[in-house]
C-alpha cells in the first residue's frame, strides 16, 4: 500500500521514467499512498507527494482469504470475541458478524481494548 516497507526506498527511485512499471498485487486501501497512485497518477511518500510518470499496473495476487473462507474460518471462533481492525469496512464487517451471531467489534484507531 506504500506506506512502508522498500518500496519507500524503489518507488522513488523509478517513478520518474514511464518506461519502468509499478505492479500494485493486492487490495489498495483508500486513503493510502497506494489507492491514491492507482487513482491519481501521484502519492505520498516519505511525506512528499510524488507525481509517478511510471506505468503503474493492478493485480489481484492478494495472500487474503476471500470473504468465504475468512467466514468459514470465523465458524470456529462462535464463543470468541472479535475484534476486527483490516481493512476498509471494518464496522460493516463487524455489524454482519454481530448479526450471524458473533461477539464482533471495530475498534477505532486510538480506542483501547481491555481483552480479559
């Protein structure tokens, strides 16, 4: 999502040229450097914002599970708490978990959990 990591180091280093390509292989989420290069032709990185002449390409080569199988996985975890904190629709995610039955909640960025 390039916010971290070496492509801090690459990215800078070969956005300059349009023949080089960035190759974006998961889900970008909105409001990172990654989601804003893919819809803006820009991003900030380092805390600069970066106009990328690159060629930048979406894959979805994502390690995730799909919503299946993270739902048949959670199956598992009926008498657990659940606290969901990745990705874009966290509360969403968690209010459907809280209807099927689930203890689940989203955390706000900042809150603290007391986990007993």
């Amino acid at each position: 999502m390039l916010s971290g990591g070496p492509a801090m180091t690459y990215v800078p280093a070969i956005a300059d040229r349009p023949v080089n390509t960035i190759a974006m292989t998961g889900y970008q989420v909105e409001g990172t450097p990654g989601r804003d290069l893919l819809e803006t032709g820009s991003a900030e990185i380092d805390g600069r914002v970066m106009p990328v002449s690159a060629q930048v390409e979406a894959y979805d080569f994502s390690a995730h599970a799909d919503r299946e199988g993270v739902l048949s996985f959670l199956d598992a975890y009926r008498d657990s708490r659940l606290l969901i904190n990745h990705g874009d629709r966290c509360e969403s995610f968690a209010r459907e978990l809280r209807a099927d039955g689930h203890d689940a909640s989203a955390p706000t960025l900042g809150e603290t959990v007391r986990l007993s």
